[in-house]
C-alpha cells in the first residue's frame, strides 16, 4: 500500500454506561490492548494510535505498541461527538487515510482489519463503513424492510439488511476535511461502500452484559477456533 494510512484506535475514560470499559479486560487484557496488538499484527498500517483525552492510555498504548494522540479535554466528554475527535485528530496527523478500530470490538479478528483495509485502499470510496448481514424479517417505523406481508418467505431467502456495526470504520482524510470544513456530515461524505464482517466481529461493548457476552464469545472461539 503506497498511500500513508493510519489506524487510530479512540478510548475515552468516563464512559457512562460500562465504567472505563477500555481498560476492562478479556483473557487477562485490556480491550484496548486487543485493539492494539490486533492493529500491530496486520501489517497494514504506517502508524496505530491510541486517541484520547486522559494520560491513563498513554502507558497502555506504549505497552502494546502504539503512539497515543492526547486530544484536548473537552473532546473526551458526554458532549463530544465522533466527528469533532476525528476532525481534531486529522488536522494533527498527515495521512492518506485513516482506519477507526474500535476497541469496543474485541471480536474483530487480524484477517478482518486487513482485508477491510486492503479493500478500503485499493477502492474509490471516501467512507468504508463495517456491516453485519441481518437476513431475517426486519421493520423500519412497523414497516417491513426486506419481507412483505403478503407471502412468508424463508429466512434464507430473504435479502440481508445491512446494519453497521463502527467495528471498523475507514475514511479519506481530505474528504473528510473537507466536509468539516463545509460544515457537512463527515462521516457519511462522499463516495460510500459497505463491508461484511463476521457476527462476532459485528458484537460491540458498551454494557456489563455486553462485555459478558463477548468474554463468553473470546473463550468459546478460543477452545473451538
């Protein structure tokens, strides 16, 4: 890849629903160190970042092999949107492109960032959205999206509905800067493409019950990979 992309990888510390949840750990490490090594390990970045407000992730990025971005304070708050963090982030780092891993997506595996990133940087797209294909009958507003009520169909025949999942998140910096600039939704600007991660990839933590699911998810994938 000859383009300068970079995975950044964000963790804010006072989160609401699940309690520092990036420090929270899996098999004895902090989710945000899975994200790290996973990032490290594919081979596909010029740089991995860790981007938050609080000091407390340098140690952890430096531990696991990553730079650490230090975003202003008030970025890290209940009122920060992901836009203004990136916005911020991007007029800091030059790039071609920049991948968001989320660390709250613990079942992301190595092959999946680096097929999504390949995938990213050799298409034409501005945005590269992660998905998870939902073939069953799904409503929008009590209407049906992918079924009708006129016939049952079987499940397998039914088109999937695309749900995104921000496990894995890919943009152009200039595009994106230049919505910023135009005061325009950034993350939905330009030339957008959706790709297919696993289920388990798709699974995301942002509750106790969350995480619970995911540790039972990490062990099960483990014993029978």
């Amino acid at each position: 890849m000859s383009s300068q992309i970079i995975a950044m990888i964000p963790a804010r510390l006072g989160s609401q629903r699940l309690k520092q949840k990036n420090l929270r750990e899996i098999d004895g490490v902090p989710i945000i160190g899975h994200a790290i090594l996973k990032c490290v390990e594919s081979g596909v970045f010029d740089r991995v970042v860790v981007n938050s407000e609080s000091e407390v992730f340098r140690d952890v990025a430096e531990k696991y092999g990553a730079a650490f971005h230090h975003r202003p304070e008030n970025l890290g708050d209940n009122n920060a949107t992901s836009e203004q963090y990136i916005a911020e982030f991007l007029n800091a780092h030059e790039c071609d492109r920049i991948v968001q891993v989320h660390s709250i997506a613990p079942l992301l595996t190595v092959e999946e960032v680096k097929t999504f990133t390949k995938h990213f940087c050799e298409s034409d797209f501005d945005v590269l959205l992660s998905v998870t294909l939902e073939q069953i009958e799904c409503f929008y507003n009590k209407t049906p999206l992918n079924f009708t009520f006129e016939r049952k169909t079987n499940s397998q025949e039914l088109e999937p509905v695309e749900r995104v999942s921000w496990s894995i998140t890919g943009w152009k910096r200039s595009t994106y800067l230049e919505a910023v600039n135009k005061k325009l939704c950034a993350t939905y600007f330009g030339k957008i493409g959706t790709f297919t991660v696993g289920r388990m990839a798709g699974h995301v933590i942002k509750t106790e019950e969350d995480l619970q699911i995911a540790q039972a998810l990490w062990t099960a994938r483990t014993k029978h990979p």
